[in-house]
C-alpha cells in the first residue's frame, strides 16, 4: 500500500494502531488547532424517528494539515453502524474509510478526559460513574489517564448491570471499584463525576455534588433526553461544551436553561478555546460542567492518526479510488 492509496481499515486495525492514550493527545491537538482558528466543524445532521432511533453525520476540516471528513452513523433498537470517510482537504481525493465504533468510543472518552485534565482539581482521585453501558468503561480508563485515580463508585439503576460493570472494570484497573446504590451516593464527596447515559429525565440535582466537583455530562445528545437539572448551571462556576451550535440544537439541558433566558449562550466557552488559551480550573471553583454532544474535530482527530499510521505500518486493505462516468438515460419514446 502506498500514500496515494485508498484504504479500507476495520475496527481490529482502528485499535492496533491507535490507543485511548493516543487519542487523548490527538485530540488535544485538534482542539488547540481549533481554539487558534485553523479548524472547522460542521453542525450535526440529525434524523429521528419510530422507537427511538436516529441517524446522524459529523464533519470538520482542518486547514492546519489540510484533511477533512464525516462521520456517519444510524443507531436502532436492533444495531448500528457507524463508518468514517477521510478526504485530502486541498484536492478532494478520497484517502480512506473506516469502520468507526472503536473510533467513537475512543473520541468520546478522549473529550471527557480532556475536559478533566483541563477543568478538575488536580488533585482529584476519586470517580463517580453514573451509566454502565457500552461507552462506560472507556470513560473511566479516560480519566485514568489524567488523573491518578484511587476508586470509583459506580451507580446504574439495574443492580446485575450495576454489580457484572464493577466485575468488568476492577479487573481492568488497579484501584478500587464500588458499587452504589443510588445516585446520591456515588457522588457523594466525590470530586470527578461522569454521566453516560440515555435517561429521558434528568436525575442528577445541584444539591448531590460535592463543592469542587467537576462534571462531565456525555450522555443525553438527543433532545428528548436529560441527565442533570437546572440548577446545577447556578452553581457552575465555568460551563465548558465541545461545539455550541449542536448544544443549540439538541442538548435539552442547555436548551432550556439559556433559551429561557436564566442565562446567556455566551458565558459558554468552548473545550477547544479554553485549550488554545491555556485556561485554568477557577480558584476556589464550587462546580465546574462540561457538556458534550459529539463534533466532527473529535472524529477527525482519532480518523487521521490512525489513517498516518496505517500508511507507515502498511496495514488496511487497498481499494480503488473512485471513478467518474457520465450516466445514462433513456429518452421518452416519440410517438
């Protein structure tokens, strides 16, 4: 395979040339090419429909390295798929595509971890995690890499689910792993708490954190969904989201609270801008809350480190670059 080639990469080559660590890093770079200005997202493309499923597509540039690509993706009861399509920014060529499951878990662990590194105390070594499904364990081993954690409390309203996630995750880290019976008491005292889930009313309340909690709200990233109340924004001393016009658009969280007018879409600052400008953790800060919805810089980020580093390693499967034909047509009959 050479550089001009299109390649095909499954998820299997996706997570041999790429790891969680990787990712982190990857994106940090991407965000910071943002916050200077030298990247580009494009707002989500959203279809719902019967039963909860949906459909959506992500797509950003970056003029800093002259690549771009989208992200698309349907999610039903019965499965989803999600594929990445990566292009040369300068010609239009065709460089790669991807299956793009592992990429998206990595990308969205990746902006929870950063947004810890960026917003938590730093001396913060415990983790409440409130969701035990497919994403979860990611978002832990993501903050991991941050933070030196000491123990998580983990909380998810079915106790099998609950009790076989703390199974799973003592054995993939060295500290300790809880489980927690209810809600307040996985964030009781806790200072790093994560939301991962697909719960249609919000159940998290100001009055659960701890003074110096920082969270990330990952989960709810369709309209009809919610994972934290209002006044967690009055006690939020920096409201940080990953991309404004998607939390326009779909985060009922911050739809309702800003579009009511309790307050301004401005005093949101973006996770890429706080990045460029070396921003700080406020002194003495009661909560700090990142929100994200998924944007394409996230996407690309992961998409061309492994697309660089399957050009080096000579891993994917060599396809053809597409062709062009004029199309044919049959003319109405004369009669």
């Amino acid at each position: 395979m050479t550089e001009a080639s299109l390649v095909w990469l499954s998820e299997q080559e996706i997570v041999e040339l790429v790891d969680l660590n990787d990712a982190i890093e990857a994106l940090e770079r991407g965000l910071r090419w943002e916050g200077e200005g030298n990247a580009l997202n494009i707002p989500k493309a959203l279809g719902t429909w019967a039963d909860g499923s949906s459909m959506h597509a992500l797509g950003s540039v970056f003029t800093q390295n002259a690549y771009c690509g989208w992200k698309a993706w349907v999610n039903t009861k019965r499965g989803a798929t999600a594929v990445f399509v990566l292009f040369d920014a300068n010609n239009g060529k065709l460089l790669a595509t991807m299956e793009a499951a592992s990429l998206g878990q990595m990308r969205t662990s990746a902006i929870s971890g950063l947004a810890t590194r960026w917003m938590a105390a730093e001396d913060a070594d415990e983790m409440a995690l409130i969701g035990t499904g497919a994403q979860s364990l990611t978002q832990v081993a993501a903050v991991s890499v941050v933070r030196p954690l000491k123990r998580l409390k983990v909380f998810s309203p079915n106790k099998e689910r609950r009790e076989a996630f703390v199974a799973k995750a003592a054995a993939s880290f060295d500290f300790e792993v809880v489980a927690s019976d209810t809600v307040e008491s996985a964030v009781d005292g806790t200072p790093i708490v994560t939301t991962i889930t697909r719960a249609e009313e919000p159940f998290l309340t100001a009055s659960m954190l701890a003074r110096g909690c920082h969270l990330n709200a990952v989960g709810a990233i369709l309209p009809a969904r919610a994972e934290f109340t209002q006044d967690v924004f009055e006690r939020a001393d920096l409201v940080v989201g990953d991309y404004l016009p998607n939390l326009q658009r779909a985060s009922r969280e911050f739809i309702e609270y800003f579009e009511k007018g309790a307050g301004d879409w401005s005093d949101v600052k973006l996770l890429g801008a706080l990045i460029a400008e070396n921003g700080k953790r406020p002194a003495g800060a009661d909560i700090t809350l990142f929100k994200a919805m998924g944007m394409g810089i996230s996407d690309l980020s992961v998409a061309i480190l492994a697309y660089e580093r399957s050009v080096e390693k000579g891993l994917g499967i060599a396809i053809p670059q597409p062709s062009r034909k004029e199309p044919r047509w049959r003319a109405m009959a004369t009669v």
